[in-house]
C-alpha cells in the first residue's frame, strides 16, 4: 500500500487481504433507488438468517428533498451525493434482502483492487480508463464508459470517489496492521474516500492517493439536524460495494454495521 507521492500516503507498505469479491460497477441510481424507494424483500430471507448477518431492523434511507443528481444524468450513471451511513445502510439493506453478507472495501481492500496485482498507482493512459478533470465534460458519465483495470473494475480511477469504511488519518500508515488493516472509524469528520472524480486532476486519480471527506460537503443542507444519508455539495462522491469471500460470523458482521449515533454524529 502506499506511494511516495504524498506524505498521508507514505510509508510504503506490504499488507495481506483475506479474499473478496468486488463489484464491477460503482452503484448505480437505479440500484441506489430501490433502497431509497423500496421495502426489504421480507419474503426471501427468514428471521434465523437475519441473526445471523446481525441485523434486528433497518433504517430506511430519507427521502430526498432535491434531485440529488443536479441533473447530471440517473439512468445508467452512479449514484452520488450519498453519505458513507447511507452506504453501509445498503449494504445492509443488500445483506438483509439476499442473506449474503455485503459492505463497503476497506481501504486496503480498495487499494489491492485497484492496483490490479501490481505495484503501480495507474497503468497505462489516464484518459483511456477514468473520466478526470482533464477530459469530462462538466459532469460524471455513465458507468463503464471507460476501459477497465487488469481485474475487469471499471471507473476504480475517477467518475466519482469511492466510500470506503476507514476513518482518514494521515497517519495512519505508520502504525497500519500488516493483516487486513481498517481504521475503524471514531469520529465523523473525515472519513476516507479513494480513486478520485470527474472534478479531479491527473494526480487525485491514482490508486495510493487518499481523499478525506468534509464538512463541507453538507453545507447547503437546511435541516437541522444535517441528513444522515444525503450530502448537498458531493456530486463528486459515491461507492462500490464488496462480498468476502467467506461470510463472516455474526460477531465479525457487527463490527460493520457502525452505529448512527455513536459513529455518524
């Protein structure tokens, strides 16, 4: 992990990953909607497999008060403008509706997708694999657009950034576990994202480079208190999901499913 590029991102390190899957596409706003807009699918999974992902309810997400898209595009395009809560909320909702446990990467997890089984932070042309600052046209673009990495992700550099499950310290490196490292987050403000957006140049598009989130991100959010679940100035910003490979144990799963008071306020 790591680059020598920055000073958040040093020192270059060697971690291990347990297996995962990784999805190929950054969620999309029909597959975000249906969370927003649906019900669990109660009929497919019973009560006994619910205990065992931990899950005894779901929060359904606020409706939006606005078009959350700013008319940049739904159909086809990522979702955006959603919170790291409201993304773990559909991972659960997700683990609740298929009884297969789902979750945000880790940043380690991220950075090992990215790379694609090698060292590098990008290989080959920027502008043939992410859409960046330097060739968007004022807004996202579609999922898949673009070519994929060496592992088949699509739009991992660029598009929009990605939520991971870390908190952000520019520290973090120098004390990172060797052995599925996650900075389990203890305050709200920031939190990590990865990979970079259509509003970023060359240098926020690369597979080291760290991104913490903002307060400012909610600035134009009137309600008092701010939306667990929406942002107002992060169009810039969504997520990607992942599946281990081996289904953790109920213990393991509820360390995931971070708390909204204790952990979002």
């Amino acid at each position: 992990m790591g680059s020598n590029e920055s000073a958040d991102t040093q020192p270059v390190h060697e971690v291990a990953v347990n297996d995962f899957w990784m999805a190929t596409y950054e969620v999309n706003w029909d597959q975000y909607e249906a969370f927003v807009f649906g019900e669990i699918q109660k009929n497919l999974v019973d009560k006994e497999k619910l205990n065992d992902l931990g899950i005894d309810g779901i929060t359904g997400a606020t409706t939006p008060y606005v078009e959350m898209s700013f008319g940049m595009g739904k159909d086809g395009y990522p979702a955006v403008n959603v919170t790291q809560y409201a993304a773990l909320m559909y991972c659960k909702w997700l683990s609740a509706s298929t009884g297969i446990f789902y979750r945000l990467p880790t940043e380690a997890e991220w950075e090992f997708a990215c790379k694609a089984g090698t060292m590098k932070d990008f290989d080959g042309i920027l502008g043939e694999s992410a859409v960046f600052a330097g060739n968007n046209e004022g807004k996202y673009a579609k999922s898949g657009t673009k070519t994929p990495n060496k592992s088949g992700l699509f739009d991992m550099l660029g598009n929009v950034s990605e939520w991971t499950m870390d908190q952000y310290d520019p520290e973090f490196y120098k004390q990172s576990l060797k052995s599925n490292p996650w900075n389990k987050p203890s305050e709200l403000y920031p939190r990590t994202t990865r990979g970079g957006s259509w509003k970023d140049d060359a240098d926020g598009c690369s597979c080291s480079s760290r991104n913490p989130s903002n307060p400012n991100w909610k600035l134009r959010d009137p309600q008092f208190p701010k939306s667990l679940y929406w942002h107002t100035n992060a169009p810039f910003v969504g997520f990607r999901i992942v599946r281990p490979r081996i289904q953790p144990s109920k213990e393991e799963i509820s360390k995931y499913w971070l708390d909204p008071i204790e952990d979002f306020n």
